[in-house]
C-alpha cells in the first residue's frame, strides 16, 4: 500500500521534503470482524490548504477543524500518512449505510487503500455523470465554501460590486461565477496572466487583475471599484484585506473564507485599517465550511442544475500519481496550482 508519508511537523513555507512516499507491504482489503468501517480504493486525493492544518505541530486553535475528523485520523504524527478529503470507492463495508462498489467523497488517507472507520463526513456519490474529481472540488469541500460563503455569509443582492481574492482557485473561481449568476459586477485578482485570462475569458468575471504587478493594491482597487466594494470575499489576507478595507462602501460585508498569505508566518501581518469598520459600517464575518454541511443536498442540486445547463465550468489541475502529491500540495501556497488541485491515484 503505497503512502504519502509525514517526514517531520511542518514549519514555515511547505516543502516536498516534508513528505515522502513509502510502500507498506500490508494492504487491507477486507474490513476487520466487528468493526463498522469501510474499506477504500482511493481514486483521488484533493490538495487543500486545510491539509496543512493537519501536518503542523497542534495548536489548541487547530481543534476546531479536528472536531469534524475521525479521532483516529486527528493530527499526523510524523511517520504517518497525511490526511485529507478525497473521492473513493467501497471494496469492502461493515456499515449498512454503504456498501461494495459505492463511491463515496470525505476525509480519507493519501494511500492507495484506506481502512475508514469514522464515517462521519463521508459521503455517498450519488450522481455520477459528472466527472468524479469533481467531489473534490466544485461538488465537495470547496464547492460547499463557495455556497456557504457567498449566498449565506455575503449576504448578496443583485447588481452589487463583488470582489475575490486567489480568485482562479478551487474556492474562488465557484464563488465569482455564483455572483455573476446572481447578477453582481465581479472582480478578481489572481497571481499570474494565466489566470487573469482564465478569470475573464473561461469563468466570465466582469474584470480581473494580477496583484503581483500591482505597486498599489489600493490604487489597482479604486481602478476597478470607483465607486467602492460592496462584497469581499478574503482568501489571501494580508496587505490585500488592507487595501479592501480603504475601499469598502458603507454597510459593505467581509466574508473571511482564508488567509493563505499568512499560514506560513510565525506571527500574522498586522492589518492596519480596521477603523474604516466603524464609519462604513462593514460586517466582516470568518465562516467555516463544516458550518453548512447541512445545506449540501440543496447546494448539490443547483449545482448540478447550472452544471447541465452549461451556467458554471470548473477548471482543475490534476497531477497523475502518488508520488506527485507531495509537490502538488506544496504548490498551492506558491500558486503553482492553476484551478482546483487534485492527485489522480487511481482509475475507478
Ligand atoms: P486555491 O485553489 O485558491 O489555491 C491557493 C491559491 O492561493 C494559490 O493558487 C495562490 O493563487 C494563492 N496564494 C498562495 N500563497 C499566496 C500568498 N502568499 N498571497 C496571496 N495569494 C496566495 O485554494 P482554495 O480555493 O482551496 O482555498 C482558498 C482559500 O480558502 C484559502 O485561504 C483556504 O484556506 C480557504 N478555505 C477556507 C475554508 C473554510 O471553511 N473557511 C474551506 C476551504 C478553503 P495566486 O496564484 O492567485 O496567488
């Protein structure tokens, strides 16, 4: 059973040399008598800036994203293989709720085949015309961010000014073509012309912006925004949330989904212009998506809905195998990732 193993706790900026492949010669096919778990066949793995949570030393604030894993999965211990979400198939179940041939999207482990014993975000698949890896993203974890964050935390109305920061991403690009559904003006930035392009031409953003040549973030913003933002939706953190807030308009909202620029400090940037809360009157509003989980039937049925009609497109980056999940994952926070990325660890 090949694995994608935790060398040491991560410090600082992620490196592949944090992890490294092994191949364990025990695999697991069958579940152990007496235990209500499944037995995987992991098809693909899905790299998250969330999977870092899990590979740093714990902290006591880590705690509220390890309420939604298994205990035997909580915090990686060096040695172990990583955790993550993933798409995968049933080989074997002594859960009446799921059974061989199932395919099925949750947390799992980067290896080829998992024993999953706490079942508590897995999910089934239940519609299958789509492309799988698609529960990674646009019908998974992220998808459901986008859906959270957007119609319920933003609070939207039509024709507002919306603007989206790591916007090509796995989260950003769902969220700015929801509020070009809803009728709003989008903007995005995003860190090289390859995806400026993408923002404007494939998920049909008003406007977008590469923040890497922008001196002046403020100034870049009062170029797109004349006449101030009304919604912003924060991945990055950071000297960009600074520059949004100089140009927020009154009664505007905040939805904190991420801060990727910070993750690797040792202390976070100070942002300086909060005061503009108060004259504005901004809600700024941190979510989680294990929040929304209960909306998922719902999401997933719209999703799908403008998914047929041909209303949304999902861009992704699949790296082949699991040897290539170490830089794959490494790469979301240097923006190598164009879309959502994902590791392709097997066919079904
Ligand atoms: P992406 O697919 O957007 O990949 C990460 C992107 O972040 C990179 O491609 C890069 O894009 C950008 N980035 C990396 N480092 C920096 C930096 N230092 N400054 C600015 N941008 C940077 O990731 P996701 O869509 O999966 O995640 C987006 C955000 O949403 C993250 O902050 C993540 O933690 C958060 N999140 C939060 C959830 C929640 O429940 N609250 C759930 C899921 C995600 P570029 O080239 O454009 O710089």
């Amino acid at each position: 059973n090949k694995q994608v193993i935790l060398k040491d706790y991560v410090v600082g900026l992620p490196k592949d040399s944090d992890m490294y492949v092994s191949t364990n010669s025990t695999i697991q096919l069958k579940v152990p008598e007496g235990s209500n778990g499944i037995v995987v066949k992991n098809l693909y793995l899905s790299c998250d800036p969330y999977n870092l949570v899990f590979m740093r030393k714990p902290v006591s604030d880590s705690y509220a994203f390890v309420k939604r894993v298994s205990d035997s999965h909580a915090f990686v211990k060096p040695g172990s293989p990583i955790i993550g979400f993933g798409v995968a198939k049933v080989l074997d179940s002594g859960n009446p709720n799921f059974k061989k041939g199932d395919l099925v999207w949750g947390t799992t482990v980067w290896e080829e085949y998992s024993l999953i014993t706490d079942l508590q975000d897995i999910i089934k698949i239940q519609h299958t015309d789509v492309p799988l890896s698609y529960y990674t993203g646009i019908l998974g974890m992220p998808g459901l961010t986008a859906y959270g964050g957007f119609y319920e935390v933003c609070s939207p109305k039509k024709g507002e000014h919306v603007f989206i920061s790591a916007a090509s991403g796995a989260v950003g690009q769902i969220v700015g073509q929801f509020a070009k559904l809803f009728g709003c003006y989008v903007v995005g930035s995003a860190g090289s012309k390859e995806k400026v392009e993408l923002l404007k031409n494939k998920f049909r953003f008003d406007e977008a912006f590469n923040y890497k040549e922008e001196p002046d973030l403020d100034a870049a913003l009062k170029r797109y925004f004349p006449k101030g933002i009304d919604i912003y939706f924060e991945n990055v953190g950071g000297k960009m949330l600074d520059a949004v807030l100089l140009n927020m308009r009154e009664h505007g909202r905040i939805a904190v989904c991420g801060m990727i620029s910070q993750y690797n400090l040792d202390k976070p940037e100070g942002v300086h212009n909060l005061m503009h809360l108060i004259s504005k009157r901004i809600r700024i509003e941190g979510f989680l998506v294990f929040d929304y989980y209960h909306l998922y039937p719902k999401f997933v049925e719209l999703v799908l809905s403008y998914i047929a009609e041909g209303k949304i497109v999902y861009v992704e980056d699949i790296a082949e195998g699991l040897e290539s999940g170490p830089a794959a994952l490494v790469g979301l926070f240097t923006g190598r990732n164009v879309g959502k990325q994902i590791v392709l660890v097997a066919h079904e």
